[in-house]
C-alpha cells in the first residue's frame, strides 16, 4: 500500500477509532437511562412503603406510561424526520368525539365508528403533511392551527349533537363488538385470578369483588404501547425507510439528491403521528365508556417532552425510539410517584418544566459533539 493511500485511510472519519465512552455519550438513550435509574431509585426511597411498588401500584404507572408511551412513539418518528406534531392532543379528543357520536348517536357499530375515526385522522395527519411540504411552513404553525381547528370542531361537534362536551354511552354500544376488545380489553384475567388464589397478589375482601384480584390482568393499552413502540424501533433502526427518516430529518435537500422521497417520508411520519393519537383515544373512550371534547389536553407538548428526554435532537436527523419509551416511563413513575408520596400533584408540571429544559441544554452538548460546533 503507497504512503498517500495509507494516509488517506488514517484521515478517513470513518476508520478512527473511537473510544467506548464517547460511543456511549453520544447514544441518544444515555439520558433517559440515566434519568429512569435515578427516578426508580428516588421513588424506592420516598415511597418505597407506601404501595407504589406493589401490583395495584405498578399497574397505575404502567398504565400512565403505557399512554404516555403510545403518542411518542408517533412524535418520535416525526421529530426525527424533523417536524412537529402539535395537533395530537386536540386530535385525542377529536377522535374520542367522532367514535362516541357514530355509535351511540348516530347507532353505527362500534368496530365501524372506530375505524372511521382512524380514517379521518389519518387523513387529517395527510393533510398536515401535505401543506408543510407544499406552503414551506414550519410544521410548527400548520399544527398549531390545526390544534385550534380540532378541539374548536370537537366541542362544536359534540354540542351541536348532544348539547353537552361529554357524550355516553360507548360502553354498553360497544357490548359484544368484535374490535372493541382490541383497545378497551384486558388480557391474561384467568392467570391473574390464579394469582390472586394463591396469595400472590391482593384480592378484595368485601363487596360484590370478593375474592377477585386487585389487578384484574393487563389492559389492552400496554399492549398498544409495546406494540407501537416495538414496530417504531424495528422500522428505524432496521429497515432502509429508517435510514430515510433520519436522511430528511438531517438534511432534506441533500437526501432529495441522493433519491430520498423525502416529502413522502414526512407526510408519512405525520400519519403515523395522527394514527397513534387515535389509538390512544380509541382506548381512552372503551376504558371509560365515554367520549369528552376535553380530552388530550397539552397530550401534544408531553409527547414532546418524551422524546427530548429519550434524546432526540429539536433539529432532527437523531434520537431514539427507545429512549422515547425511557422518556415516557420516566414521566409514568414521576406522575404516579408524586400521588403515593403524598406530594402535591400540581408539581408534576414543575417537572415537566425543569425535566424538558435538562434534556435541551444535554442534547445541545451532544449536538455539538456530534457536529464540531462550539
């Protein structure tokens, strides 16, 4: 091999060698690693006896984390791909309102209200993708439009049919239909019944549960969570359209010349957005058995909050689906942590607060390790 060849190699970024804790800082999931560890182990301390790491406790967390964990799956993909989605909370409500309207007002079944309800979100995802790649607007002001637009439909919507914003009902319309088991079910009750008799987990002792378990089994929403999550990962990080999302999030134009459809990933991205909103309203209306034109709010800045703990960057072109998950169990734990702390709960928002402006001033210091930039 000649000298300048040689040379040439040596300079290559690509063949330096890198150091195992530098590959480690730069991991998008290190924050969020490190927040989970250190929230679990301030909770064992604080609340430790209080229930919270009993079953009945962990499935409340659980539950808080899983719908945490099911809108930034969503807001992740699109963060990457370098837009926002601030539409996904009014979206929640808007979805809830179409479901509860077609089948307990309109008599629809409930497996057709639902699949319309995903339907129309994914069209309006579509359309929220459309007009940021046609107007060159950022995704930022198209979204937020759409945030006033929806829940200002949803509220008119559900009074215009009904006079009222919460709408009932849903519960006994949806009695022995087929797909409302698949977001409103729960899973594995004979397991957890065989549990609960054999004194491994709590069961209630007077009234018309006697003898059945306190945690009745797993609800169909941690499912949608790990399900969402999982198929958001395995797209990223295993498949060329991953490589894609990342591509338009770092540098569109330059991913248009090297043949990336970069318009056709990002509207992509806002449907898969709009489609984890109505998943999360789907569940949200069969575990109550109602639909209320309130609902999701401020969902679309916690979705945020998630994945920027989970280590992606504002900019785009970097983070992680898992640390997104992190992010979201983190926020679980915290919320229901503060109740069995017997804290005030309003100090959840003073987390959120402190927690999203921790994870930007740590993203910038990655991004600059990443970039060279000072």
């Amino acid at each position: 091999m000649s000298a300048p060849i040689a040379a040439a190699k040596i300079d290559d970024e690509r063949l330096k060698q890198v150091s195992w804790l530098r590959q480690a800082l730069v991991r998008p999931e290190l924050g969020a690693i490190c927040g989970a560890i250190l929230v679990f182990v301030f909770f064992l301390m604080v609340a430790g006896d209080s229930g919270m790491f009993a079953p009945q406790g962990i499935r409340n967390w659980t539950l808080v984390s899983a719908q945490f964990a099911i809108l930034a799956a969503g807001a992740c993909l699109l963060m990457i791909a370098g837009e926002f989605d601030l539409s996904v909370g009014s979206m929640i409500g808007f979805a809830g309102v179409v479901i509860a309207i077609l089948s307990v007002q309109w008599g629809w079944p409930v497996w057709a209200a639902i699949l319309s309800a995903f339907a129309v979100c994914l069209f309006i995802g579509a359309v929220n993708g459309f007009l940021v790649i046609r107007t060159g607007l950022p995704s930022f002001i198209v979204t937020l439009a759409f945030l006033y637009i929806l829940r200002g439909l949803t509220i008119w919507l559900s009074v215009a049919t009904t006079r009222q914003t919460i709408i009932g009902g849903v519960g006994q319309a949806a009695e022995g239909d087929w797909l409302a088991p698949v977001f409103g079910g729960i899973a594995f009750r004979g397991l957890f019944q065989w549990m609960g008799d054999q004194g491994w987990i709590a069961t209630f002792t007077r009234g018309a549960r006697m003898g059945q378990p306190v945690v009745e089994g797993i609800p169909a929403l941690v499912f949608w969570a790990l399900g969402l999550i999982l198929f958001a990962h395995v797209l990223l990080t295993r498949t060329r359209f991953g490589n894609w999302i990342f591509a338009s999030g770092g540098d569109a134009e330059a991913a248009r010349k090297v043949g990336v459809p970069v318009s056709r990933v990002k509207i992509l991205m806002f449907m898969f957005s709009a489609f984890c909103a109505c998943v999360f309203a789907a569940c949200q209306v069969m575990e109550f058995g109602s639909a209320a034109a309130d609902r999701g709010l401020l969902k679309e800045f916690e979705a945020i909050i998630c994945v920027v703990i989970g280590g992606a960057l504002l900019t785009g072109g970097y983070g992680s689906v898992i640390g997104a998950a992190l992010g979201a169990l983190i926020f679980g734990v915290v919320q229901q942590g503060l109740f069995f702390a017997n804290a005030e709960s309003s100090l959840f928002r003073v987390f959120l607060g402190v927690i999203l402006l921790m994870a930007v001033i740590m993203n910038t210091i990655i991004r600059r390790m990443i970039t060279g930039e000072r």
